[in-house]
C-alpha cells in the first residue's frame, strides 16, 4: 500500500472513500500537505472516521470547513483540544475565538487539577479571565504561565479581593517577587501578611514612601513604618530613591 504521506489530493479521496482507516491513517490524510477541503469533507461524510476526538478537533481546526461544522466538532471534544485548537494559527479566527469562549464557560466546571493546567498553559485571550478566576490555585497556577506579562499581575494584584495566599506567592514567585512595581502593589494590598508589607517597605523608593504615609487605605501599621523610615532619611540613614 502507497504511504499516506505520497499520496495526492486524488489518491486521498479515494482512501477516505473506499477504505476502513484507523485513527492514525486519519490523521495521516489531514496532515498530508495535498488534503483540500473536498478531503476533509469526505472524512466528515463518515462517521466511523470521526471516532477520536482528536481527529474532531483537527477537523474542526481545517481551513475552509464550514464555521457551524467546526462549532459542532468542537461541542464534542475535551477542554485540551479547545485549547490546542485555540492556540494553532491555521485555525480560522471565528473558530479560534469560539474555542476560547467555550474554555471560559467550562472553565468552573474543570476539575481543580485540569483548570490549574490549563492557567499554566493558556494564551493571551484567556489570561485575564484565569487571573480572575475563584479559585486560589487557579491564580497561584497562572503566575508560571510564560505568556504573563507585568501587567497582568498588577491588575491581579489591584482588585481588593485577590486572595492572600495569591499576594503571597506573587511576593515569593521566581520571577514576579523581584519586580519593583509587584513589590509596591504588595506593599499597599489590604490582604497582605503586614510582616511581609513591612519587609517590603526596606527596599521602596522614598517617594513612594511617602506616597503610602499618607494612603488612608493601608494599614495603619504599614503607614506608620513609611513615616519612620522617612524619619530615618532625614537623620542620615540612607533609603533608595
């Protein structure tokens, strides 16, 4: 038999038309650089074909298939093939923006294991909804996430119910704990260790020292220590600037 990779568009349709395929012979005809959409067409025709779920999502990734189609694939696949199909660029942009809708829905009813996954994993459409998300190892999780920028932790860490076990981890993360613009969100955060809040302080620039001296806001204990460590500054002892 004829390697499915040689094969052309015409030697694909007749395949998918006369022969019994497993799942990784369907695979094979989708990732064949000469499957137009006439091919992946005929593989929908049959439904024995359609039996992995990761074939579904790959049908539902293929340029050209109908838009309804690839929504219906995609109402039949598990939250990692979402996410895949979300994430490949071949995807068309409808199906792409429908695959992220679709996370965010099923985002509560992920079991705690896979949502934490799928925050060290996701795209940029998905972080601000997982930094948002209720539960605190969801959050916890996103911080690993290599597409997180700056910003996305400071809008984490203005919201007045970020969870204290998230500043926290935030302060103690590899990567976040030594950013300067962390350290002061931290600092001024009602739901920070004031211990921790006090630690911090050492290391903040005189003017936003005296920013936090006078931010009815903080706590009174955090407030106090800038207005002594201001104090220090004028006696000579030195607080970066």
């Amino acid at each position: 038999m004829t390697r499915i990779a040689e094969l052309n568009t015409e030697g694909l349709l007749r395949l998918v038309r006369q022969q019994d395929l497993d799942d990784h012979d369907v695979l094979e005809v989708l990732r064949n650089p000469f499957c137009t959409v006439q091919v992946a067409e005929a593989v929908l025709e049959r439904r024995s074909l359609l039996r992995s779920h990761v074939v579904r999502e790959r049908l539902a990734q293929f340029p050209g298939i109908p838009i309804a189609t690839a929504m219906s694939l995609l109402a039949t696949v598990p939250w990692l093939s979402l996410l895949h199909t979300a994430q490949q660029p071949r995807t068309p942009p409808v199906v792409r923006r429908h695959a992220e809708r679709k996370l965010l829905q099923l985002l509560g009813r992920l079991s705690l294991g896979e949502a934490v996954a799928l925050s060290r994993m996701a795209h940029r459409p998905l972080i601000r909804s997982l930094g948002a998300a209720s539960r605190v190892e969801v959050q916890i999780a996103l911080l690993d996430n290599p597409h997180l920028v700056e910003n996305d932790v400071l809008v984490m860490l203005s919201r007045a119910n970020t969870p204290r076990a998230v500043v926290v981890a935030t302060l103690g993360h590899r990567r976040w704990g030594l950013c300067y613009a962390v350290k002061l969100s931290c600092a001024v955060h009602q739901n920070t260790p004031v211990p921790l809040a006090l630690s911090i302080l050492v290391q903040l620039k005189q003017t936003d020292l005296r920013e936090i001296s006078g931010r009815p806001d903080v706590a009174p204990k955090v407030r106090a220590a800038a207005v002594s460590l201001l104090n220090r500054d004028k006696s000579g002892d030195t607080i970066p600037r």
